[in-house]
C-alpha cells in the first residue's frame, strides 16, 4: 500500500495576487492592519498607503513623518503632488525616497523651491516617468506680462534642464511632460526633449519658448509621438523673433495631436501652416479639436493627409463635414463631444451625425456617447462601415439601465445561435427588437454602448 500525504490547503489569502485584489477594496485603517500580519503581508499592503503624498492634503500630517519611518516607507512613495514650497520638496530628500514616478509642482517665486525642485527631479530621473510643472497665471493674464516676468520662471528650467543625461536610450525614463505658464529659452527645451529619449506626451499650455538664436541647431529627433497644444502655441513660440520655426521642427513622428485652442496664429498664414504639417509630420494620424472655428474647418479638410483618427466637438460637424468627406477613405475611428453649444444646434447636428457611418467605409469605431439617435433615422440610412468594431450611441425609447440590459443580452444570444432566436409577433417592433435588428449586421462589433457601460459581445455564429 502506497501511503499518500495530503498537504493542507492553501489559503486564498496566503496568495500575493489574491490579497493584491483584496487591497482594492479596502480603506486606509483595513490596510494599516492587514499590514502588521506578517512580512509578506506588509509589502502587500504597504504600498497603497504611501503611494501618494498630495501635499495640499497631506502636508501637516507628512511634516510630522520622522527619518524612522520614511527608513522603513519611504521607498513606497511613488506620487508627489501639489508641492508648492522648497519646504514640500526638502521632505522627500529622504534617501529612501527613491521611486517617485509622478511630481507635479506649483512653482513659486523663490530660488530655494527652483533648487529643490531641480534636486529632487535628478534624484528621481531612474523612476520618474511623469512631470508636471504650473506657475500662476500672470495678473493681468496676458502674454505682454507673462513676457515681462519670464525670467523668474526661466530659472527653474534651466536648472532642471541640467547637462546631465535624463534617461538613456532605451531605459525609460520621463514619459509624460505638462508645462503651463512657464518660460524658458528655445536651446533649453531642444535640450531637454534630447535628454528624455523615452517622452511620449508633452503637454504645452502659454509657454513662452524666448532668446531662439539660428546659430544653434535644435534638436529634431525626439520620438516623441502625442502633443496637446494649441495652434498659436506651436507657431508663436517666440514673440520676439518671428523667424523661430515652430515647434514642429522637433517632432519628426509626431502622430497624435490635441488642439485644445485653434486661434489662427498671428505670424504666419494658413497656407503656410498646412505646407509645414505636410513637411514635417508625415505620420499624423489622429487629431483632436476641442473647439469649433473657420480654422478647424480648413486643417481638417486642407491641412492633414490620410488621418485614421479624429475627435470633435458637436458643434463642429457642420463646418467639417467636407473634411470628414475628404478623409472618408481613410477614417477608422471617429469620436464627437457634446458640448453646451451643441444643444443650440441639436437638430441639425443629429442629421449630419446621421451621415458619419454612411460617408466612412472603413469605421471601425464610432463614439457618439453623449447623443440618442431615432431608431427610424437609423433605419433609413444605410451604413457603409459593414467592418464596425466599437459603437457607442444611445436610441430614444431605449433609455433605462434595465432595458439596455436585456437588449444587449438578446443580441448576445441572437449572435451566438447565428440570428436564430425566434422573436414574439408582439415583439416584432418594440425599440429592443429594431436595435437588435440592426446591430445584428455588423459580424465584427466587439464593443457596445447604448447610454449606460461597454458591452462586450461575443463572436458572431453566423
């Protein structure tokens, strides 16, 4: 007789992946006691609880922190927030302090915050991965006086763009730089996207790039590919030298942009703005307005080439149809925000809606989340995207939770029986019953929201 040894079954808790999901779901006096259990509990608990330090919450509690503790916590603090004084900053010199990932500061007019801030950014260049810097707007909140104290915000750049190298290629590094209301020279922002190899976003908001001298080359290899800035920030990036090429020169394979303002800028002309987009962001794929102007109309329709993606206000459908229409052979994926002035122009908004999914044949993800469509409209247009992978709309007469509920859960069932499901005579033309029925035509929709979640459907029998 083979005599078999049953080992004691493992408890669920005793699993770091298993407690990792119970952490989610716990408050911040569950995890101080979850975490003196034991070892392996306390680096499973631990974590959550210094992970960020929000310095307009926490600055009186975190000042009362002794070196002791930041030993034994310090190397779980992954986010600084809202530093605002070198005081903020001088309490995460800590040496174990040594993972911060994300800081965002608000600079003040003090020498001792712009050294800090510069230490503790080269301290944590092996781990930073997110920056954010924000000085106060000018009063008044005019260019002329942001120009006019310039120089106190150029000094904390400057330090921070030291020649030391941020993150080797390849290693990381900085992924995500916002700057708002900051001043620097034109040769430190060229050498600071030449040291942060790995910047994915840069996120620019009335920053003055000043002193652009054409003896000294910028750089224009950075990779990085999204860029959040307005049209008059690109081009007027120096108003003391109208010769100071635009931001553009710097970003090669640039493929995302959000224009938050699209004010036509003062210096240059449209026509030789569209010739520069062409010249230098041949990968421009996706834009982003979030206003409405004669000047989105034209970029849209004259100014970018082949775009795969775009995302626009409500309001602007109308004035960029033709753009729509121009890049019909090429859209996958097209999203609209309703915005407060859309509701002026409700109606005729709704009807050039009506024409996205007719004009682009190769849509595949359609997101009109805020808006309701007729059933009766819908069924009158035929749709040309058949290859439609992501809806998102809601249906008048659909509009409770529990009734989008069993409409999804019908057309789950009707696509897993391949459109077999028998449906009721007094069924027939129930809004659930006409909804299903045309979704049903897209074999390839994996992803539906009809006003409330994201549905994931299963594949097509058929």
């Amino acid at each position: 007789m083979q005599l078999v040894i049953s080992s004691p079954s493992k408890n669920a808790l005793d699993l770091s992946e298993i407690r990792a999901r119970v952490a989610f779901f716990l408050n911040r006096k569950d995890y101080l006691s979850c975490m003196r259990v034991s070892r392996d509990w306390f680096y499973d608990f631990a974590p959550p609880v210094w992970h960020t330090i929000d310095f307009a919450k926490d600055a009186t509690a975190f000042s009362k922190v002794t070196p002791e503790i930041l030993d034994k916590y310090g190397s779980f603090i992954s986010e600084a927030l809202n530093t605002s004084s070198a005081e903020h900053l001088q309490l995460l010199q800590h040496s174990k302090v040594d993972s911060l990932k994300t800081i965002k500061s608000q600079l003040v007019h003090s020498c001792m915050h712009h050294l800090m801030l510069s230490d503790t950014f080269r301290r944590s260049q092996g781990s930073l991965q997110s920056l954010e810097i924000q000085a106060n707007p000018p009063n008044p909140d005019t260019p002329a006086e942001q120009r006019r104290h310039g120089q106190h915000f150029l000094l904390a750049m400057d330090a921070i763009s030291s020649p030391v190298p941020l993150s080797p290629p390849g290693t990381g590094g900085l992924r995500i730089l916002k700057l708002s209301y900051i001043s620097i020279t034109r040769e430190t922002f060229s050498g600071f996207l030449k040291r942060c190899p790995g910047l994915q976003e840069l996120n620019l908001h009335r920053v003055l790039l000043l002193n652009h001298r054409p003896s000294i080359s910028l750089f224009t290899g950075s990779r990085l590919r999204h860029l959040v800035a307005s049209l008059a920030q690109v081009w007027e990036v120096d108003p003391n030298d109208t010769s100071a090429p635009s931001l553009l020169v710097h970003f090669p394979l640039l493929e995302k942009w959000h224009m938050p303002s699209i004010t036509k800028p003062s210096n240059t002309s449209l026509t030789a703005i569209r010739q520069e987009v062409s010249q230098r962001c041949p990968f421009l794929k996706d834009i982003l307005f979030d206003k409405d102007s004669d000047t989105a109309s034209y970029l849209f329709a004259k100014t970018f080439q082949g775009l795969k993606s775009c995302t626009l206000p409500a309001l602007a459908i109308s004035s960029t149809v033709l753009g729509i229409v121009t890049h019909r052979n090429s859209l996958t994926s097209v999203s609209v925000m309703k915005t407060t002035d859309a509701f002026v122009h409700f109606a005729s908004t709704l009807q050039w809606l009506y024409m996205i999914p007719k004009l682009c044949q190769h849509l595949q993800v359609l997101d009109l989340g805020s808006f309701y469509w007729n059933i009766d409209e819908v069924e009158g247009t035929e749709w040309a995207c058949t290859g439609l992978q992501e809806l998102r709309v809601g249906f008048y007469g659909l509009d409770a939770p529990q009734d989008i509920d069993g409409c999804l859960k019908k057309l789950c069932i009707t696509r897993r029986s391949g459109g077999a499901v028998v449906i009721r005579p007094l069924e027939m033309n129930t809004i659930i019953t006409r909804v299903i029925q045309h979704l049903l035509q897209f074999k390839e929709l994996r992803t539906v929201c009809l006003g409330t979640k994201d549905y994931y459907l299963p594949h097509s029998s058929a």
